[in-house]
C-alpha cells in the first residue's frame, strides 16, 4: 500500500471553494449531514458557534491529492467533538479516515488543548465504528441527536495511535 501523509488545515479564504468538491455517496449522506456539500454545514454551524462551543472547520490535505475531505471540531471545556468527518467518495477505502482520526486527535490535543474527545456514530455506518475502534474510541451508553457516544482520552503525555501501514478504511 501507497504511504501518504495527512495533515489538517483550517477552512479559510484559500480553500473553502476546494473544499465544497468534498462529496460522499448518496447512502453515506445520512451518516455525516443533512446536505452536500458537507463542508457548507460545517461553515454555518462554526458561524452560528452551536452548542456553545468554539469551532473549528477543518481540511482533511494528502500529501499526493489535495484536499480530500472534511471535519470539524467543536471544543468547550477541554473535551473536543468529531462532527461531519467527511471522506470525499474518489478517496475513501485507501487509509484516509486512519489517518485522518490520529491528525484529528493530534490536532485536539496539541492546538485546542483537549483532554478528550467525543463524537457520535449512526448505528448503520459499521465502517465508522470500525475506525473509531481502532483508534481507541469506544461507546460511553449515552446517546447524542439519536445516535451512540462514543469517547476516548487524549492525554498529554501520549501520542495517538500510528496507522498500521496496511490500514485501509
């Protein structure tokens, strides 16, 4: 398998555009947003900052193919939420959500300083909560919008998990 690297870039002036190509297949639509592109729902909830939280509007960058998808993270009190992780339908299936989640909890961690983090899963994505298991979430019995939270920690002292470098989701 191919070795890319993923990085994380903020949603700005110079890439919001790349970032409306960001698209999922019809049936994976109800598992991230209302909407497509997903990006434009991420954009207006930062706006309207729901929840109380702060948030931050993520790129999803490859090393070999640009811009690939999309997130965002919501953070108040030291615990971060995954909401609209978002892989676009040309580049799934080759290790970018890997990747992507240990940026993401790097990301928490190291930028916004969170201890923990949160997000939610659609009972029938099964490909999302394999990637969240492997990278160490697990289900805490509570339920967010109808759908499971899932939660782990990030503590300071330990990085994230490495991608294995077989890893395809």
């Amino acid at each position: 398998m191919m070795r890319f690297v993923i990085s994380l870039l903020p949603i700005d002036p110079s890439n919001w555009r790349d970032a409306l190509a960001v698209l999922v297949t019809d049936d994976q639509l109800p598992f991230v947003a209302d909407h497509q592109p997903v990006v434009l729902v991420i954009l207006a909830k930062a706006y309207l900052a729901l929840g109380d939280k702060r948030w931050t509007p993520l790129a999803i960058v490859d090393d070999d193919h640009g811009l690939v998808g999309v997130v965002a993270l919501a953070d108040r009190a030291g615990t971060c939420e995954v909401l609209h992780l978002t892989v676009d339908r040309h580049h799934q299936h080759r290790g970018v959500g890997t990747r992507a989640l240990a940026a993401i909890l790097a990301f928490a961690r190291d930028v916004l300083g969170c201890g923990q983090v949160e997000l939610t899963v659609h009972l029938q994505n099964e490909s999302a909560q394999r990637l969240y298991a492997g990278g160490g979430f697990s289900p805490t019995g509570e339920q967010r919008h109808g759908e499971p939270v899932w939660s782990r920690a990030v503590p300071a002292t330990t990085d994230p998990p490495e991608p294995p470098a077989d890893a395809v989701v």
